[in-house]
C-alpha cells in the first residue's frame, strides 16, 4: 500500500482541514433520518498527517475511472521508481559495455480484466475487515485500543478505494454507506477515519447504478440514493427522486429474475444423466435403491438403467434415480457470491425500501404534478404487493388513493 502513494504532505494548514465525525457531523449533515440513524463515534487517536493525506488520496481514487500506469508496477516500497537498465554509449564497439534490454509488450488493459481486479481488490478489503491479515496491524494500534488490533483499516480503506474506482458495485455502495454516516459490513472501523460527506455519497452511488450487475446491489443503491434525496427535501428534486425511483424498481425487478435464473441452474434438469453414468436406481419403486448404470435416454426425459448385480434393466424417471460420486453426471454450476465464498452476510445489499413502498412514494409523485392515471394505476400495484405482503393497512390506504384518483 505505501509504494503505491509516491509522496507524503506535511501541510500544516491542509493538517487544520482534518475532519473526523465527530466535529464534521453537524455541519454536512442534512438528513434528519439518517442522522438519527447514525451512531456517533469517536475516534481513539488523531490521525497523523500522512495517515489524513494517505486517506484523502484514497477517497480521490474512488469516484474517478481507475488510470493504469505500468510504471506503478515497478516501484520500491518506499514509491521511488526502481533504476532501470540503460545502454551504456560507448563511440568504440564495446560489447561488454552494453547491457541486453528483454522488453515485453505491456499486458492488454481489457474491460474483463478491470472486473476482475476489482473483485479482487474488494476481497482483499472484506478479508483484511474480517482480521485474516493479523501480521500487517501495527505495534501502535495494538497499544492504543483493543478494538483497533483487529484489523488494519487503512487497508480496508485502500482496496475499497481501488476497487470502487474500478467500478465494482459492492465497493462503491459500501463506501457510499459510510460517507453517508451508515454502517457497512466491510469493517466496523471505517467510520471512524472516513468523514461524512453526502455529495461523495451520492457520486458513489450513482456510480453504482451505472455500473455492471449484479442489479441487486443496483437496487440498494436506488434505495440509499431516494432516502438521501429525500432528506435534502429541496425545491425542484421531484423529477430527480421519480427518475430514481422508477431505476431502483427496475433493477429489483431484474434482481428477481437474476435470482430464478440462479436457482434453476442449481436444480438438476430433466436429463442430468449421460449413458454410462453410474447412479443407484430405485427398484420396482419399493424405495431401496441399487447400483446400476444408465445405458439409455428416452424420448420422455426417463432413463432405462441396467442393475449391477444381476444384469436387468428398468425404465424410471429422473427422481428415481440418485447420482454417485464420480458419475459423470452433467451439472452447470453457478460461480459462488462473495457472501458464499468468504462466509459473510453483506447487510449492504439489504433494500431499505420494499418496491411497494417505492411505488407508493412514485405515485405520490405522479399525482402531484398531474399524472393522475400514472398515479392511480401505481397505488393500486403497491396496494396489492402491500396486501401479499401482510401490510393490510397500507393496502388499504393505497387502494383508496388509487380510487380516488381514477374517479
């Protein structure tokens, strides 16, 4: 992390600029719900002036398009530029005098490696926030607070910062939590050294929802975007918040049939089996099961399988039949959420709003400034998701709004 930032600034008058949370709060914020919300923490130890420029470089990374320089590969640990092999001059021929130069041609910056690299750099930071990297928190941390020991959130900081800056969604709606004084499920320390900035907050978030999927991280930074918006409270931002509104619907939408898409590819299809597969076959259907080996596909999806003990054969559907370590069975898995593969449950993309809701204060909206067709028609779907949902007094109440406006 340190070779990565080349210079350290030693301004006195940008050191009086340091902003913790807790003197930052009450002069950026400007959402009383959120601001009630927030838990007001203090920070055990002012930050040094590099650790402030270190994090303020960081947090610069994040909301601009990553810039690759392959100078930055081949820097010391300090930053400083390695030296580099030249060709000595020489007027006579001297083959001693000259070094061989292997020059590769730089690696092809593709838009699947940049995704790649901020998943990467997003491990790194959900990993050094769960304490996997005890090694890398220094002597002064570990004597300062207990609570400090557990992990290095400089180095939560960095990787979030590089990967946002990548575009990767989870990172950018994780940092747009916590300049919005929320919690993440990335590390419990960040608000402690991050200051509450609302405005970074919402070019994160935007970030986000320009980003690639998947859409249901989209759809919670829909959320936290039409719950900032609407704690500014501001003349003139009804067409923004509806613009919003009408996004985060359509991307909670999309994070439904990206969720059926995912769990039918984890449910065996009706020809799971190849011929030659070895299974255990359910006999005659009594419900005891023996080796045998399918020899052949029907037309219906069945499978006519031979017994291992004595030879004969039986046609019997793909529930009748169990798979064997080995098999051969085909089966198209889906890649593992980080979640899945790092044993961690990301509060992050938790919705702060039901669609419902949503279209609710969508039709609000709509019937405000004339649309009221638009408007009716929205009350009458919350009303109906509100009802399947349990919430019969909003069903209600939207129903009769949908009424009212269609008369």
């Amino acid at each position: 992390r340190k070779s990565v930032f080349q210079s350290v600034k030693s301004d006195e008058k940008s050191n009086t600029l340091r902003r913790s949370n807790v003197s930052f709060l009450a002069d950026t914020i400007t959402s009383p719900s959120i601001h009630q919300s927030m838990s007001k923490v203090a920070m055990s130890s002012r930050p040094s002036n590099s650790e402030m420029d270190e994090m303020t470089e960081c947090l610069s990374l994040a909301t601009i398009d990553s810039d690759f320089d392959f100078n930055a590969f081949n820097r010391l640990q300090s930053g400083d530029l390695r030296e580099s092999h030249k060709v000595m001059s020489n007027p006579r021929p001297n083959l001693r005098g000259t070094v061989m130069i292997s020059r590769r041609k730089p690696m092809s910056i593709t838009d699947a490696l940049k995704v790649n690299l901020g998943k990467v750099h997003y491990h790194l930071a959900l990993l050094h926030g769960m304490g996997r990297f005890p090694e890398i928190v220094t002597e002064n941390e570990t004597k300062e607070t207990s609570e400090c020991s557990s992990h290095d959130v400089s180095s939560v900081l960095f990787h979030l910062c590089h990967a946002a800056s990548l575009q990767h969604g989870s990172a950018c709606l994780s940092l747009a939590r916590v300049r919005a004084g929320l919690k993440t499920s990335v590390s419990t320390l960040l608000q402690k050294i991050v200051p509450v900035d609302f405005e970074e907050s919402k070019a994160l978030l935007r970030r986000t929802l320009d980003g690639p999927p998947p859409s249901v991280v989209k759809a919670a930074a829909g959320c936290l975007m039409v719950q900032i918006l609407e704690d500014e409270s501001n003349e003139g931002m009804d067409d923004q918040i509806s613009k919003v509104i009408e996004e985060t619907l359509l991307y909670m939408e999309e994070a439904k049939n990206e969720h059926l898409a995912k769990k039918s590819l984890s449910r065996p299809s009706e020809n799971t089996f190849e011929i030659g597969s070895k299974v255990e076959a359910n006999y005659c259907l009594e419900g005891t099961f023996y080796p045998a080996r399918v020899v052949k596909i029907e037309g219906d999806g069945t499978f006519v399988v031979e017994y291992d003990d004595d030879g004969s054969t039986e046609t019997l559907s793909n529930e009748n039949i169990k798979c064997v370590e080995g098999s051969g069975v085909v089966k198209e898995q889906t890649p593992l959420s980080d979640g899945d593969a790092l044993g961690l449950d990301n509060l992050d993309e938790k919705y702060l709003f039901k669609d419902y809701q949503l279209e609710a204060q969508l039709a609000e909206l709509k019937a405000k400034h004339g649309a009221k067709q638009d408007a009716s028609e929205l009350y009458q779907s919350a009303a109906d998701k509100a009802m399947n949902d349990g919430k019969m007094q909003s069903a209600a109440k939207w129903s009769n709004l949908s009424c009212q406006l269609s008369n």
